[in-house]
C-alpha cells in the first residue's frame, strides 16, 4: 500500500483486485442453494459437522492437537503436502489446495505490494488442511474444513445449514445454548472455543513454533471462515476492540480468499523464492506440527 493511501483507496484503483459476481464455474460464490451433486455432498458435509462438533469434542481435539507431536517439516514443504488435499465443504473449489494457496496471496500482493506478512498470511491460511491425512491423523472432512462458528453458546441462525444444529448434543444444553452461554459480553474471542477445523490447528502451529507474524496475521490464520461473524456480523457481543481492530484485516484478506479462486494457474517455480524468503523472515526453518 502506497505511503498515505488508505486500504479502501487502494483496493478502489483501476489496477486493484475487483471481486466477481461469478466464479470461474459460472456459479455465484458460496451458493449453498443450487441443487447439484456437489450441493448435495456439501450439504450432508455440513449436516455432519453441525451434529459432531459439540464443546467437549472440540476441547479434547485442541488438548491432543496442541502437542504438535506428529512430525517436523518447514511452511514450504506442508504448501507441498496440501497438492493431496480436495476440500469437499468447498461448492465450487475441486482442485489441489496449493493452487488457492497461490491465487490468493498473488492477488493480494499485487495490491497490498508493501504489506508482506499479509502475502504470507493468505500462502500459510490454509495450511492446517493437512489433517486430513494420514500422517496427520487421517480425520475426516467435517472435522477440518468448512465455516467455522462458537461452542459454549447459541448457534446462530447465520451459520450455513443451520438446521442440522437441532440434532446436536449441545443444542438442548441450557448451559450452551443461550445468547451468551459460558462467555461474556466483550470477552473476547480468544477466549472463545470455536468448532475445532484447520483454522485452529494452524493457529496452534504458528503461535507454539513462535512466529513473528503480527497479531493479526494470527487472527485472520484462526477466523477466516467464521462467516458468521465477518459477512454477518453475528457474534459480536463477544468481541474486543483487539478484535475489532483484526477484523478489517480479516475482511480485507476474505475478499480475496474467497474471490480469487479460478482455473488460472500459477507458476509455482515463478514466486516459490519470493514466498520461501517471506518464510524465512517469520519462521523458523523446521516446525514442530
């Protein structure tokens, strides 16, 4: 970003990322309505995931995960890794993960040039995906991807598929299910337990391998699939002015990550020396994961 122009200044500019109405499929982005077999597979995904993920789940998988006990690898070679993963919650996304990787942080490069923890930040959000395989625990697609919301606490009516929550254990539980649950008003979301997905499991790794990545880059690493709160605002009586502050970093990324996605490649050898140098500046060169 140019010295004295503000985010929405440079986004506006002629040369700047423009979102899409319709994705690279012809479709609008993040239609969970069209009746296709995609739809359907997504739609039982979700069905899963809002069953499965109750508070006590999501607290044993944060205990286990946290060890970091599975293997030591560098940032580059966990983006390799993920050229195996097919995100399946996606309606619109079946190619290998690394290419999104790529996309959104080219798109965000060439708009935000001098903001290089954010090009980094989109290269690494997705990186926890690789729970789902084998070497990771093999767990199943509803434990890793998809939109994100709160435990502790109401469901609310925002989160895709919501209806599929009345099957949850937590859903009768009146020390779960009220506006507030467990929390408080202005607590703060990291003190929020959120349904537990790749989201979470790269945050752990960053933070407990001591990144030097701004406290941001580790909000948007955590949130960028809360949906519910950064298109609908839902949520936010449980938010900090920390928070708050994050969030237009995170609104500004999810333009991105979610728009950028196309058939459009990426020369992966092109960028790979500017990425591992990002890498090597907020990184140590092995990680515990």
């Amino acid at each position: 970003m140019a010295k004295g122009q503000t985010n929405e200044e440079v986004v506006a500019s002629s040369d700047a990322f423009i979102a899409p109405e319709i994705n690279s499929y012809g479709k609008s982005f993040r239609d969970y309505n069209v009746e296709n077999e995609r739809q359907r597979s997504v739609e039982e995904f979700y069905r899963l995931n809002h069953i499965n993920q109750i508070y006590d789940f999501v607290k044993r998988m944060r205990e286990e995960y946290k060890k970091l006990n599975r293997v030591e690898m560098s940032i580059w070679e966990c983006c390799e890794l993920l050229n195996e993963v097919v995100d399946d919650s996606d309606p619109k996304l079946d190619e290998p993960q690394i290419e999104h990787l790529l996309q959104t942080a080219e798109a965000i490069r060439k708009d935000y040039p001098n903001e290089d923890w954010l090009h980094l930040t989109a290269l690494i959000h997705d990186l926890g995906k690789v729970l789902m395989l084998p070497s990771f625990g093999g767990l199943p697609q509803w434990v890793v991807v998809g939109d994100t919301h709160p435990l502790g606490c109401g469901f609310d009516e925002y989160i895709v598929h919501h209806k599929y929550f009345k099957e949850n254990l937590d859903y009768n539980n009146p020390s779960y299910n009220t506006k507030y649950g467990i929390y408080s008003q202005g607590c703060g979301l990291e003190n929020v337990v959120m349904s537990w997905g790749h989201h979470e499991y790269m945050y752990l790794v960053a933070k407990e391998n001591g990144t030097t990545l701004p406290q941001a880059a580790l909000f948007i690493i955590r949130y960028h699939s809360f949906y519910p709160l950064h298109k609908a605002g839902a949520y936010e009586h449980l938010m900090n002015k920390e928070d708050q502050e994050n969030l237009k970093w995170l609104k500004i990324i999810n333009k991105y990550d979610l728009y950028s996605k196309s058939k459009v490649r990426v020369d992966v050898e092109k960028v790979k020396t500017y990425y591992l140098s990002l890498i090597d500046k907020y990184f140590p060169t092995k990680l515990r994961w």
